[in-house]
C-alpha cells in the first residue's frame, strides 16, 4: 500500500535537497582552479623567435664560447638584479648547434670575494694542464674593479667542465699597471711560441702579454689605435684567406662615430709575431655597419678540423646610447644576440683582405614553410603576400638606371610603418633605415646606417634576416652587414619590394619562414 506523503515530510524532504544541493556548490566551488594570470603566448610576446635572448633581467658583453665535449659553451655578462639592481656575472648556456641553448645558470656569481663583480675576459680550456689544476680544466681570466677602484685581472678555473668556477686567488695575475682603463682580456694559444697570448683593452691601445701557465703575465707590446674612441673586446686570431694566404686579424670593438664610421667591430689584417701585431693598414675596417652589434667576439668551429678556413662570430646587439631603452622589459627581460655567423677571409680587387659575414647554417632547421617568387618587375612598389615576423628573405636584384630600390620589411597594412632596407644607386651605399617605426633610438642619431657600395654596379644580392625585435641584411657575399634592433607592433608582418626613378627586377625571391626555437628544441636543449 502507498504511503500518503504528510505537509511534515514534505517540509522535511525539501529541507534536506535544499541542503545537499548547497553543499555540492560548496565543493564545487572549493575545487575551481585558481585564477593565474597567463604568461603571453610565443606569438604575442616579444622575445625573439630564433635569436638567443636573456632569460630575464638583463644580459651584455659575449664571452668567446669554447667548445668541450660535444658542446659550445657559452658564458655571457647576466645581471639578474637589473634593473634595480647592479653587478654583473658569468651565466652559461650550452648547445650542440649554435642555434638552440640550454640555459645552465650562473657559473661565476657576483661579489663572491672582495674583488668587485666579474665583467667581460676570456677562457680557455686547459688541455695540457699548463695552470695545474688538471688536464682539461676550463680557466677564465677575468676583470674586476677591485676594492682599490682599479680595473685589474683575476684568475678563476672550473674542474667540472665548465659548471662552476673557483677564484684561484684574491690577488690578481694581472695588476693594475697604472692605467684607468684595463680590462677584457682575450687569451689565445699560440702553437708558434707554445705560449699563451693574452690582450688587454687599455684604452686607445690594445696591449699583448704572454704567459706559459695563465698566471704569471710578461708585456711583449701593443698596437695604437686612433680616431675610434676606447676600445673594448679585443680578439686575435689566424685566418686562411680564400687564395690561400695566412693573415692574422686583430678586432675589437670601438666607436668610429666621430670620423662617421660605425659603432661596432673593427679589425685590422696584418701579421702577429709573437710580441706584437703589425697591421696592413692603420686604417680599420668594420664588421657590421649596423648600430647594434657590439662586444663581438669570434670562435673556431669545435666540430671542423680547419680551424683556418672560416670561423664564427656573435654580438650583442644594443647600443650603449640607448640600451635601456626597450619594451622588452615589461615582459621581464632586456637582452638580445646577433644570429652567430660564419666569417670568411677574401681578397679583395685592390689586393687587400677583407672579412665576410654570412648567417649560420644550421637556421635551415627552423624553416617550416618557403615562399618563392622567379621574377618580380618593380616600377614604384608591389606588396608581396608572404607576411612574416620570424624568416630569412633572400633575393638577386638587378636595374639599368634608377636612384633607389629596396624591400619595406615589417611592413604596416596602412603602409605607414616599416623597416626600409634598400641600395642608393644614386648615393653608392646600402642602408637600412627604421625611422619609420618603433626603435630604440630616441634622439634620431640612429635612424639610418649606411655603407659603401659600388655605383657603378648594377646588381646586387641580399640576405635578411628578420626577427620580432631584429633585422640582420647581407650584401653580395656578406662583405657588408647591417644589424639593427627594431620594435615595430607585432602585427606589423608585411613584405613590400620598391624601386625609384627606374625599375628594378627582382629574381629568386626565396622566403624561409621560421619555426620559433621556443617551439621546436633539440631533443636535449632548452631555450631561455
């Protein structure tokens, strides 16, 4: 028999769903996920896509990577207090590839002694065990202001492969000869002496010192320079020019702003003989004619055994003028690599050596997806349907009789902001000029860089690489470089070639689209 339901149990059986009911909201509600605020994904952040940047905070000065087992290490100047904060230190990052890197952390802390924070040196790995502490030890000469103000030479050496650094003494190896400016040693070994070789920015003058055991130092010399302000950075190194001539290059890095050269990488070719570099010509030539790629260093490829043929080179691209001068930071980081290159030595017409650059191979393996464009006829401007943040634009472009051609890179879809990229047949120079939209430069001293180029020519042959905050532009084989950092918005993607006063045929317009490293690692690197 059915029982009758009462007023009472009716009240009572509404009470209790009523109760359930509130109670499953509450745990719900207690098992909602925590609102996060969400990191900015790789398309809508401006870290670059396939140049090595800080992992946060700040990064300057490269230090020449070596090479030990199996990998490139990398150390470079870290501030990880910027920008509230002062004191550099030695991070280190490691690759296979020169393309991705596994960040490995701080391997030389910041006022760990009383020496002052380590700036910019130089190491080496000890493989005959010259310094004592082990065969294959990896030791760093490095310079720090130390307590008496003075900018003096101390010795730091690893016994884990590169890991972790040990200060050797709280003495420097290298004392403060009296000069105010002292510092960025550069080591190299020397097979003709078998001796270490080590350089000294000492103002205008790069000094030349030798060691046998990376401690006790002797003055053999120096090369003078003059009209290109103090130089920083110095580097030696040996070179098998392409008609099989053996020179040797001196580089460092210096402001030619005040003769109208650039602020970037001179080099001399001339001969070294153990006691001092004797140059060609006193006259130096530029490794970029860019405003930022500074502090440039250049290494050997570990993996080759010609050491002499070419060999690589990076920098950090800013400007002191305006290094702090980026958006970066409000996504946490200021700090950006050029794309390491491969040098060259060439010969040139006039019997001189000059030195070319030319972007790393191994970027081949970043392309997802090409573009490719047989023959384009320019007469005023034609936009283009590839668009892009993160690729390499390569392209043969030849004219009978017109003042100016080029490429509108980053290019706004209103046509009012872009990086113009171009050849002044008329003004015989190449320029990239990014007045036209956002850069760092806020005083208008930087807005157009410009290189020589044979008017007489009528052809030309450009690389371009172009990144969320860069752009990198190779003429002919790569005797002239421009690198430019750039912040146009990113949607600014579009690709417009131009000519004027004539018409220009643009040929073999290829366009490799990069995959960002941040999405596409190496089974065992990671990207900061």
């Amino acid at each position: 028999m059915k029982k009758k339901l009462t007023k009472k149990s009716l009240l009572w059986t509404l009470i209790v769903l009523s109760s359930l009911f509130l109670l499953t909201l509450g745990v719900l509600w207690i098992n909602q996920p925590e609102e996060q605020e969400e990191e900015p994904s790789i398309d809508k952040t401006h870290r670059a896509d396939y140049h090595f940047t800080a992992p946060d905070h700040w990064k300057n000065d490269p230090q020449k990577p070596i090479y030990l087992d199996g990998k490139y290490h990398y150390y470079y100047l870290y501030n990880g207090d910027y920008p509230s904060g002062n004191g550099t230190e030695w991070r280190h990052a490691v690759s296979k590839d020169l393309i991705h890197w596994k960040d490995e952390g701080v391997a030389i802390p910041k006022y760990t002694n009383e020496n002052g924070d380590p700036w910019s040196g130089s190491v080496v790995v000890d493989k005959n065990n010259t310094a004592g502490f082990g065969e294959d030890a990896v030791v760093a000469i490095v310079t720090q202001p130390s307590a008496n103000g003075k900018q003096e030479q101390y010795l730091w050496y690893s016994t884990d492969k590169g890991q972790t650094f040990n200060s050797y003494s709280d003495e420097p190896v290298m004392a403060n000869p009296g000069a105010e400016d002292f510092r960025d040693p550069k080591i190299i070994w020397d097979k003709n002496t078998e001796k270490w070789v080590l350089l000294m920015a000492e103002g205008t003058k790069i000094g030349f010192y030798e060691s046998e055991n990376l401690k006790d130092w002797n003055y053999t010399g120096g090369f003078q320079t003059e009209d290109i302000g103090l130089v920083e950075c110095p580097d030696l190194y040996m070179m098998r020019a392409d008609d099989g001539t053996l020179k040797w290059v001196l580089g460092a890095s210096a402001n030619g702003k005040s003769i109208g050269k650039p602020n970037t990488y001179a080099y001399w070719t001339g001969e070294y003989n153990g006691q001092e570099f004797i140059a060609d010509n006193e006259n130096p030539k530029w490794l970029d004619y860019g405003f930022d790629w500074y502090g440039g260093v250049t290494f050997a490829d570990g993996t080759s055994e010609d050491k002499l043929s070419y060999r690589y080179a990076l920098a950090w691209m800013n400007n002191w003028d305006y290094a702090n001068n980026t958006p970066t930071m409000n996504e946490g980081f200021n700090g950006l690599d050029s794309i390491v290159r491969k040098i060259e030595l060439k010969k040139s017409e006039d019997n001189t050596y000059h030195l070319t650059s030319q972007p790393n191979e191994n970027l081949d393996k970043l392309t997802k997806s090409k573009d490719f464009y047989e023959k384009i006829e320019v007469d005023g401007a034609k936009t283009l349907k590839s668009k892009g943040t993160a690729y390499q634009i390569e392209a043969d472009v030849s004219w009978s009789e017109l003042e100016n051609l080029g490429l509108r890179l980053r290019e706004s879809d209103d046509l009012t902001r872009n990086v113009n990229v171009g050849i002044s047949a008329k003004g015989s120079y190449s320029y990239v000029n990014r007045g036209s939209t956002d850069q760092p430069d806020d005083s208008g001293d930087y807005v157009e860089s410009q290189a020589p180029f044979d008017g007489i020519k009528k052809n030309v042959h450009l690389k371009i690489l172009v990144d969320k905050t860069s752009i990198e532009v190779f003429i002919d084989d790569g005797k002239v470089a421009h690198s430019q950092r750039i912040f146009p918005p990113l949607e600014d993607e579009g690709i417009t070639l131009f000519s004027e006063g004539g018409q220009a045929v643009f040929e073999n317009v290829a366009i490799k689209h990069f995959q960002s490293i941040h999405k596409q690692n190496e089974p065992d690197q990671q990207t900061p």
